[in-house]
C-alpha cells in the first residue's frame, strides 16, 4: 500500500429512469469499477428509480485513473442484463484536491464541469468546498443504453500515512 494517495468515497445515491429490462420494470444494482477494484451496490427490487443511498470505498494509487459505473438489472435464472454504463474522469476532481483551500466559507463552488461528448455528465457538476471538505456532486447520463441516469456524490478521504497529493504534478 505504499503507492495509496488516498480514498475516493463514492456515495450512490439513486438511479433515474433506468432502462425496463424484466417485464415492466427492473431491479438493478450499480458496479463501479476502477483499475482492479470492483465494489457493488445492493440490488433494488422491480425499480426503475431506485434509492441505493449506499456508500462505496475505493482505494486511489493513480489520480488519473477514470472509474467505469455500470448498471444491471439482477436476473434469477439467466445472467443479468446490462442496464448502460457511464466513464467518468477524476481529473478536475484531484485537480482541486491540490489547490489550498481552508480559509474558503463552506458551500463555495471551486469549479463547474460541464457536460459534452467527453464526459457522461447529464448536467453541469460543481465541485464545492462544504464543511472542510471538497465534495462533487454527478448526475451521470448511463451510455449505451435507451435511458437512465444514475446521481452520486464524490468525496475525498486522507489517510495517516498515504502519499497524498504531494508527490503528484
């Protein structure tokens, strides 16, 4: 673990007009992935809205390292079915965990990304300093898919003993 900057928390927070798979709804979960790891959400029964409200962890070595979020809908006798998928780069995110920020007030918005054939935002995403902490709120338009979109929020955690940012151009 000597190469860990930090933790990224991912906070889950619901899907929106999710993609019917069964045969009037669906019951979907969300992977994430990035390099090696692969953490999932749990499944929502016959839901096309579903809340998850869950948090995923996953430990950060390359800042560059988009994650992949792809969602399914969980089938008992067959294999799941593939809901759509959404890349998102953490770049303008680390970016502003680089920068000094602690006399900011709390709600400042650091950056805003816009969405564009690049990037799978569905809207424009604010990077926010919010009680000592850089927060960024995603509304992610699921690709390869008829609809959906899934809402997560970005969070950032040290720890004692990581590299951190300080080594990092």
């Amino acid at each position: 673990m000597e190469d860990l900057i930090g933790l990224l928390r991912i906070h889950i927070k619901r899907g929106v007009n999710l993609a019917v798979r069964d045969v009037s709804t669906s019951d979907p979960y969300v992977v994430v992935k990035m390099g090696h790891q692969k953490l999932k959400t749990r499944v929502i029964k016959k839901d096309i809205n579903p809340e998850w409200n869950e948090e995923l962890t996953l430990s950060v070595t390359h800042p560059v390292v988009p994650f992949l979020l792809t969602v399914y809908d969980h089938d008992t006798f067959t294999k799941d079915d593939k809901m759509g998928d959404a890349e998102f780069d953490l770049s303008p995110y680390i970016e502003a965990l680089k920068m000094n920020l602690e006399d900011l007030p709390s709600g400042t918005i650091i950056t805003r990304i816009h969405p564009c054939r690049q990037n799978c935002l569905a809207e424009d995403s604010c990077i926010t300093y919010d009680d000592g902490k850089i927060v960024q709120n995603v509304v992610l338009r699921l690709r390869h898919v008829e609809c959906g979109e899934v809402e997560l929020q970005l969070q950032w955690i040290d720890l004692p003993g990581a590299k951190g940012f300080i080594l990092i151009n």
